[in-house]
C-alpha cells in the first residue's frame, strides 16, 4: 500500500465506531478496486457483508510488512 493510502487507511482504523460515512463507503470502494485489482464500482448498502469483506481485505493489505 502506497503512503498516501495507508495514512488515508490509518484515520479510517482509528475512528471506533459501527457505521461509515458516505465519504469513507467511496474511499473504500476506491481503495478495494486498486488494490484488489478490480473496476471500482459501489454494492449496494442494503447488505453490509461485502464492504465488511472489503474492510478485512483492506485492513489485510494494510497490515503487510512496509518497506519505508
């Protein structure tokens, strides 16, 4: 993960809270699809399951070994 985005990632992880906002769904759905290697496009909200995947797979990412 770039630096850019893992400071974006970074803020993101440390807000304790069980919902996201509208800016925080587009950012995941941007991040998710750069680095899952995939057209961004936006689930739909009415189930969480994928973004709470697209989460996981981004916290995954995030927490590989960094090279500075």
């Amino acid at each position: 993960m770039v630096e850019e985005d893992r400071v974006k990632w970074e803020k993101f992880r440390e807000k304790k809270k069980n919902t996201i906002t509208n800016e925080e769904f587009l950012m995941i759905c941007e991040l998710h699809s750069e680095y899952m290697n995939h057209n961004y496009y936006k689930p739909c909200t009415c189930n969480p399951k994928t973004i709470k995947r697209w989460i996981e797979d981004l916290n995954e990412i995030y927490n590989l070994p960094y090279a500075n």
